[in-house]
C-alpha cells in the first residue's frame, strides 16, 4: 500500500504569506490541531499546530525557561488575566503564518510506501504532508485518513475520482496556474 492510496486531500489552504489570525480562526472552527501550510503556489511550506500557537499565548518569561535544559513543571504563582493572554493573542493574529510555522516537517511522496508515513505517525508527527517532486502539497495522511482507508465499505476508485474531482475544483477557484 502508498501514500497516494490513503492520503486525504486538502479542502482548504492555508498560505504562509497569511496573517496567523486566519489560521487560528480555521483551526479553532475546524478543530484542527495540525494544519498544512503552502505558498500562494501550492508548494508545501511547513505544518501550523496548536501547540506553536500555544506556546506564543504564555508569558515570554515562562516561554524563555521552557527552553532551558530542565524547563519549567509549573508556572502557577504567575497571576495571568484574560486581558493579558488576549493581548499576546492579539499580537500573534498579525505575524505571518510562515513565521510560525514547523519548517522540519517529514513529507512522503504518492509513490512513498504507507509504512514509512505511519512510522513518521507512531513518531508524533500526527499529520504527514503528501506533495509531489516540486514539493506541490497533494494531500495529507493522518491516524484517521488511514483508519478510513481501511474500512470495508471503502471504494478505493470512487475516492480516487472524488480526490480528482476536488484537485480540479481548487484549480478551477484559484484560477488555474497564475
């Protein structure tokens, strides 16, 4: 089994020359903690996740001893207010998605066996980008891309036409190759 037989397509984009605030609101409305990340080109860029953002929400003193060797185990004689996460929330709505995003993330290829991106999965890399060899994003395979394609009921041709049908729907609203 591969990758392009289990991958998922990518309904929505997320550029990286985008304000963080459209990510955090995409995420936060599709529950997603995990998001792939390309150029106005459709080339991969890197993953956006919750705990990036999450790490941009605490105090830069508590975020600066994280990265010690030892870090810090707990943090509860800060007195923290809404206001106050609310106003690094606010700063964070207008850096570029690109700043934020993890750049070091593995990819697989259509043609990459299934093996290889579930073992990137076990890893705690819970999404796997799928892009081509311009490293054009063609998908994604996560823990439920790959339970789904394991179902009974699933008709590998059908989701391959579907797959097709979406890829050229996005081409079609983007305005084909600008």
């Amino acid at each position: 089994m591969d990758c392009k037989t289990v991958m998922a397509p990518i309904k929505t984009c997320l550029y990286a020359e985008d304000p963080a605030g459209s990510a955090i609101d995409f995420m936060v409305e599709k529950h997603m903690g995990l998001v792939p990340v390309t150029d106005r080109a459709g080339k991969f860029v890197g993953l956006i996740s919750g705990d990036q953002l999450m790490g941009h929400l605490l105090p830069r003193t508590i975020s600066a001893m994280g990265r010690m060797k030892r870090g810090m185990k707990q943090a509860s004689y800060f007195q923290e207010s809404a206001a106050d996460m609310n106003e690094r929330l606010k700063s964070l709505r207008d850096t570029k998605i690109g700043d934020l995003v993890d750049r070091e993330t593995r990819v697989a290829y259509p043609d990459t066996p299934l093996i290889d991106a579930l073992m990137l999965i076990q890893k705690k890399q819970y999404v796997v980008p799928v892009v081509d060899e311009n490293y054009k994003l063609l998908g994604a395979i996560s823990f439920f891309s790959v339970l789904y394609a394991l179902r009974d009921e699933y008709d590998r041709d059908a989701v391959e036409s579907g797959k097709a049908k979406e890829r050229e729907d996005r081409h079609k609203n983007r305005g084909g190759d600008k």
